[in-house]
C-alpha cells in the first residue's frame, strides 16, 4: 500500500498544477502555453509563477513543520514555533512605520527585503540561544517569546502608521501567492535548496530524536549541532516563504500529521518525502479554492480551513 501512496501523490501533484494554471479570472486552456498572445503572457508572467510557488511554498512550511515537530516531539509545533515568522511580520510593519513617517511608499521589493532580513535576525537571535540552552524544551519557550515580543512590537509600530500604510500591511498579513514573479523567484528557490539540502541531510538524526535527546545522544548524535542546522533549515525554508508570500497558516503544522498517518509510520525517510508532497498537493488546492471564487481569497483564510480542523483533531486524539 506505501508503494501506492508517493505514486497517487506525485499524479494529483501534476494534476492540480495543471489546473491551477487553468482557474482564475478568465479560464485560459494549457494549450495557450504553446501560443503566442495575451493568454501566453498571463500563463507565463502571472499563472507559472504562482503555481511553482505554491508547490515550493507547500514543501518548506510542510517540511520545516515536520522538523520542528521532531525537534521538540510537539505534535502543535510548526515552522513559526521559533519566532522566524514573526521576525518576517516584525521587518514588514517597520518598513511601513517608517514609510509612512518619511513619506515614501512601500514597494514590494522593500517589503520582501525587510522580510528576509527580519527573519534572519530572529533565526540569529534562535540561534544565539540555542547554544546557552541544554533542551529542547527550554529552546522552545525562548522561541515562543521572542515571537511575543515581535508580535508586541509590531502591535506598537501599527500605531504610528498611517491607514493607507497600514492597510498594505494587513494585506501583506493576510498571504498571496501572486507576489513571486521571476525576478523574485531565483531567491526563493535560493532559500529553498538550501533548507531543503539541509532537511535531506538531517534525515538521520531526525531518526534519532523521535525518542528524545538523551536517546540520540547515546546513539553518537550531536544533538546541539543537529539542534543548530534544524534551526538553520527551517529559518531559510519557512522564513523565505514568509518573507516572499507573507504568514500562511497551518499547513506546517497540518501537513506532517497528514503524511504520517498515510505511511503508518515516523521514518523520516518516509515522512520527509510524504510530507513535501501532501504540503505541495495541499497548497495548490488552497490557490484553486482561492481563484476559483468570484474574488480572488487569500491563501491563509483557504489553508486555515483546511488545517485548523486537523489542529482540532489532534489536540483531541492526543
């Protein structure tokens, strides 16, 4: 039956990013990819990168949350659990404070940017720490108040910021896929290999914590380094996807739950796979839902319904 599963999933993957390219405003079939005109430009600059977007998107937050919740054998635990979204949110609300009060307008290429680097400064931070502190535990709640004192901090920048500033911002708040184009996409996949390099090499170890630290180290896994390069990873995978798509609920904390419960099994060597693909096939549908309306929904509010009721799930399994 496992045999079966990775080749259902690989088949709905094409599948629904088929469709995907499909469904939006105006329903433009795949043979225009082959055209040249105004349905060619639209597939090209606007639909492909959406679509590749979604699939990378799905398998960061997907992986990254599979790790964490290894990491700290939390079964709520998800890619925001150490505050890197947060930073991402802090570094957005900064550039619009400041935007508003020097008078110039936020660009998207600015929002990315401040994204990036308030993610990056929050990993850092995480990473800093995670060197002092003994457990997993410990790491956690340090993780967990950071991302409180950036949340506070962005409830005080949202202040001093005027209503046009920031009504971009909650709409940055609020996630989309649409906008990655091809310029943004080289750093994207950038952070993308890099964390998923790092997730892949990690496999092992991951193995090794499924029973807790003092197990793994018995074994002869550095657990503080491994504890560093999982860091690591899910900084660049769910930092970048928050930097250039904004916060996308659930999915993280949903998708390893998914995929462990398909292979009957913990074995990352299973789950890791399992878990990227559920997290891609997941996410297009979100993007289908969303343009499938009459207008267009953000991507959070359609991965929220489908994640929120497996969080509900779990919570009262367990």
């Amino acid at each position: 039956m496992k045999k079966c599963i990775f080749p259902i999933l690989i088949l709905l993957l094409l599948l629904l990013f088929v469709i995907d390219l499909m469904v939006g405003a105006a329903d433009i079939p795949l043979s225009a990819l082959w055209t040249d005109g105004l349905e060619h430009r639209i597939l090209m600059q606007l639909r492909l990168p959406k679509a590749l977007t979604a699939v990378i998107a799905g398998v960061a937050l997907s992986l990254s949350g599979l790790q964490m919740q290894t990491l700290f054998r939390n079964p709520l635990a998800g890619p925001s659990v150490l505050g890197v979204s947060s930073g991402a949110t802090l570094g957005v609300a900064f550039l619009v404070m400041l935007g508003s009060v020097l008078g110039f307008s936020a660009a998207s290429g600015w929002m990315i940017l401040c994204a990036v680097l308030g993610a990056m400064l929050i990993l850092l931070v995480v990473l800093f720490i995670s060197f002092r502190v003994q457990g997993g535990a410990t790491l956690l709640i340090v993780g967990m108040m950071i991302g409180s004192v950036a949340g506070a901090l962005v409830n005080v920048l949202q202040n001093y910021a005027d209503p046009d500033s920031l009504k971009l911002y909650i709409t940055w708040t609020l996630g989309s896929l649409a906008a990655v184009g091809w310029a943004e996409m080289r750093w994207l996949v950038a952070l993308f290999l890099a964390g998923t390099a790092l997730a892949i090499l990690l496999i092992k170890p991951l193995n090794g914590l499924l029973l807790g630290e003092d197990y793994a180290a018995s074994l002869g896994i550095p657990v503080r380094r491994v504890r560093t390069l999982l860091i690591l990873s899910t900084g660049l995978l769910a930092g970048g996807v928050t930097a250039f798509c904004g916060p996308i609920a659930f999915v993280g904390v949903a998708v390893p739950h998914i995929a462990r419960g398909l292979m009957r099994t913990s074995n990352h060597r299973l789950t890791l796979p399992a878990a990227a693909l559920v997290g891609a096939d997941l996410l297009l549908l979100c993007d289908i839902i969303c343009y499938s309306a009459t207008y267009p929904l953000p991507i959070s509010t359609v991965s929220a319904l489908f994640g929120a009721p497996i969080v509900i799930w779990v919570i009262l399994r367990r």
